[in-house]
C-alpha cells in the first residue's frame, strides 16, 4: 500500500473535475513515496494533505468594454497555493481554456520549481477566460485594468507578485501594472516581466528560453555525453519560451527546423530564420503561416500537433500542457531523437514521460527546466527590491547558474533515492524537501 494513496484519493474526491490538476497531483505524489517513507515526520505533521490545498483560491469578475460599446464579462483567477519559503509568485495566464482546474494545477507546480531556484518564492498563478486574440489595443488594455482593478487587493510586493504566461506578455503586464500604480499610489515591484524603462530586469524575454537550453545542455552532457552542437530541434509554439529557446539553442550550434502556434506548423529544412518569426509574433501578431511570405520554400500544415512526425535530435515542447501523447514519443524516438526538454508547463502526458525514460531519453520536465523565467523574475524582484539594475550579461550568467544548480540538485536527489537521471523523481524530491521543511517549522498555522 503506498504511503500516500489516501492524500491523493482525498484530492480526487473533493476536485474530480480537475483533470490537469489531478494529473500534476498525482505525479508529484508518486515521486514522493520515498519521502514519505524515509521521513515520517511529514506525514504525521500532514505535510502532504496541506501541500495539495491551495492556501486561497480567488475568482473574480472582470467586466470590460469592447470596441463596439458591449458589456463583456470574463472570469479572473487567482490561486495563492504556497507561501511557505517566500511570497507568492507564478504567471498569470489569459487564454480562453483556462479554468480554475488550469490554474491550480501551474499553481502547483510552481511551489516546487520556485523552490528548486533557491530563491525564497512560494507558489501561485492565475488568469482569466479571456481571449486576446483579434482584440485591439485598446480593448486589452481595458480588458487588463479591469482584472488589476480587482486583483489590486490581493497581491503586494510582501504578499504576491505575479508575472506574465500564455497571453501575458510586455504589454499586457504594462498595463496591469500603470492600473496598479493608480489605484494605490505606490510604484513598487508588483508584476515581474515588467519593461525596462518601468523596473523591468535586462534577460527576462530571453529566461525561460535561454534558462531551458542551459538546463538541457548540462542534462544532456551528463547523461548522454551530447549537446546543441550540430544537432537538428523541432519546437512547438513561437511565443515568448519557444522564440528564445530557438534564439539559444541556434547559438550552442543547432539547427531549428519546425515551429508551431495553434493553427499549424511551420518545416524550413535550411533552419528557420529567427527574424521572421520574430516580426510575425512579436510586431504584427499574427499567424505562423505568414512565414511562407518570407521563405516560399519552407512548408505549413495545418493542425500542430503533428508538428513531433518532423525527424530531429532535439525535440522542445514549448507551448501548451498535453501536446505531447505517446504516439507522438514513439514517433520522436523511432526517428532517432536523443532528448526532449520541456519549455511548457506539463506538455507531456504521463504515459509519453514513462516511454521516453524507459527508452533512456534524456527527459526534463517542465518544473526544472522552465525554472529560469520564474528564475530571472527573482531577480527583477531583488533588483527593484535594491533600486538598480544588472546589466544583460550579469542576469544571463546568474541565470545560467541557476539552471545548472538546479540540474545538479535534481540529478542527486534523483540518485539518492535510487533513481538516477530520472529528472522527474528528482525534481519533485528536491523542490519538495524545501517547502515541507519550512511548513514543518512554521507550525500548523491556522
Ligand atoms: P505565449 O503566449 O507567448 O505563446 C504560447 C505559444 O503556444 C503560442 O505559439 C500559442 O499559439 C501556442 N499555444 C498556446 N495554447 C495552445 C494550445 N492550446 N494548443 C496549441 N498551441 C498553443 O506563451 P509563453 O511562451 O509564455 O508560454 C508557453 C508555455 O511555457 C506555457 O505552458 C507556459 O505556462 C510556459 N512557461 C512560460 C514562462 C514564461 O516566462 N513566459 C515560464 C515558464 C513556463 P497561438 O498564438 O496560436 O495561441
């Protein structure tokens, strides 16, 4: 009998509608048999049964009004799952699939990647329904300070500092932020990911994307003697994880061969020219077939999940959560593909992670390996916190060391329980031992 069946089965019972949360759950739990085990003390504290409830879960109204004079009403989230070790902190996400279920379950992976950064950051997210594509300027923005208006309330630069995800970029953390200011006249550091000009950090474009490849590198070395070097790498998406993942990984020498947005992907066997994307994502918002304008020999095909039949060495899920099945893995090592490194949060299903390791691909999931996004917003944190600012170069090698420490405190606590290079056992471990000791210390609070 496992230790810790009866903690899931109580999440099971009380949040059955979650599927994606469930999922997170129970891969946590699974990895965590052996604490229970060697450390009684967590279960008799009920470390696990706190651990898996958020600490408060918002939902709120967001009325807006659209370009044609119409009331829209959309759903705001804010779940605060963890502030064990720091204030709360994780993205907010807006996208019309997202639900309570969504946001609980990047809440709680957040607990254990922020800890694994060793910054003192406990975990949290949230988002609404909201749909920003096709919408003007002027409608996100309206749309952006009315859910500050409420959200206001709850976070603080001591309480809650959220930060951008899907939806969620410059813009629209620019906006929530001026809302913020107006509303409490205080100009303090209470969205990461905030531009530069306003007490944004030098590198957090580039963090998650340059954080997973630095990860990815050191894995890759370690367990298979590979790297970037020379290698072919598809990617999923081309927002803010995929374009800068594809910026690094060009840099350490390989060559990105497919790109992917909700619509299709995109297959340019000469490499893809990084710039076009660039405008087409980043300037004019638009979709990925565009790219066909600027290179007429590259191909589009419709429907992106088919993007992993594209044969490569590398392969980098930075999209969406479940856009990885096992077909899609059996596809990716049929063609000969070594490694897989998550950019996305849970992007492959778990039956897909159980193939990829028990066919000895190098595999890090998305809590250590997209750890330097949150990783660089601790910094953007520190450096408003200090009122200066680092320059590029100093936030990108703190960041490359983080991304490197976190690999070998994954990796050891992977192999102190037994089993090595299993990054996903390791993670969980590492991230987890942090937290539960400080909820340990600081009591059952009440
Ligand atoms: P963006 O909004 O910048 O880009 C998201 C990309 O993924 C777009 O290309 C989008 O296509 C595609 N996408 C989104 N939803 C779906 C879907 N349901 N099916 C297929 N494609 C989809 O988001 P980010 O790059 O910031 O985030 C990507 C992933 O990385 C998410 O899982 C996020 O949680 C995770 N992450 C992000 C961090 C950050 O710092 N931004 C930090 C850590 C993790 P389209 O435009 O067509 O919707």
């Amino acid at each position: 009998m496992k230790k810790l069946q009866g903690v899931y089965e109580d999440v099971l019972k009380r949040d059955a509608n979650e599927p994606e949360f469930l999922q997170a759950v129970k891969e946590v739990l699974d990895s965590l048999e052996p604490v229970a085990e060697k450390y009684p003390e967590f279960l008799e504290a009920g470390i696990f049964n706190r651990i898996v409830e958020p600490e408060r879960q918002i939902i709120f109204r967001v009325p807006w009004v659209n370009d044609k004079g119409e009331v829209i009403v959309n759903r705001g989230f804010r779940v605060q799952f963890n502030s064990a070790i720091g204030p709360y902190k994780g993205g907010l996400r807006f996208h019309p699939s997202v639900n309570l279920g969504i946001i609980k379950f990047l809440g709680f992976e957040q607990i254990f990647k922020n800890s694994l950064t060793g910054l003192p950051m406990g975990g949290g997210k949230g988002g609404s329904d909201f749909d920003p594509k096709g919408k003007s300027d002027g409608e996100i923005m309206r749309f952006c300070q009315s859910f500050m208006f409420e959200l206001a309330r709850h976070i603080g630069p001591d309480t809650d500092v959220p930060a951008g995800d899907i939806g969620v970029g410059a813009r629209e953390v620019g906006y929530m932020f001026g809302m913020y200011k107006k509303i409490r006249n205080e100009f303090t550091g209470i969205l990461t990911g905030k531009g530069l000009t306003y007490g944004g950090s030098l590198a957090r474009t580039e963090a998650t994307g340059y954080g997973l490849c630095y990860f990815l590198e050191e894995a890759m070395k370690n367990i298979r003697g590979r790297s970037f070097e020379g290698a072919t790498v598809v990617i999923s998406g081309s927002g803010n994880v995929a374009i800068y993942a594809a910026q690094k990984a060009m840099q350490l020498g390989a060559k990105v061969v497919a790109m992917s947005d909700s619509s299709g992907y995109i297959y340019d066997k000469n490499g893809i020219d990084l710039d076009a994307i660039k405008k087409i994502k980043e300037v004019e918002r638009k979709r990925i077939n565009e790219y066909l304008k600027y290179h007429p020999d590259a191909t589009f095909t419709t429907g992106c999940n088919n993007i992993w039949t594209v044969k490569c060495d590398i392969a980098m899920p930075c999209a969406t959560q479940n856009e990885l099945d096992l077909n899609a893995a059996k596809t990716l090592v049929a063609n000969g593909c070594f490694a897989v490194g998550e950019g996305a949060n849970m992007p492959t299903t778990p039956d897909a992670v159980d193939y990829l390791l028990e066919k000895g691909i190098v595999y890090t999931p998305g809590k250590a390996s997209n750890a330097g996004g949150v990783a660089c917003s601790g910094l953007e944190m520190t450096q408003n916190s200090m009122r200066l600012s680092w320059s590029f170069e100093e936030v990108d090698a703190k960041l490359k060391t983080i991304m490197v420490n976190i690999y070998r405190t994954a990796s050891e606590a992977a192999k102190e329980f037994g089993y090595e290079n299993n990054l996903v056992v390791g993670a969980n471990i590492a991230g987890f031992m942090k937290v539960a000791r400080a909820m340990l210390a600081q009591g059952v609070t009440y």
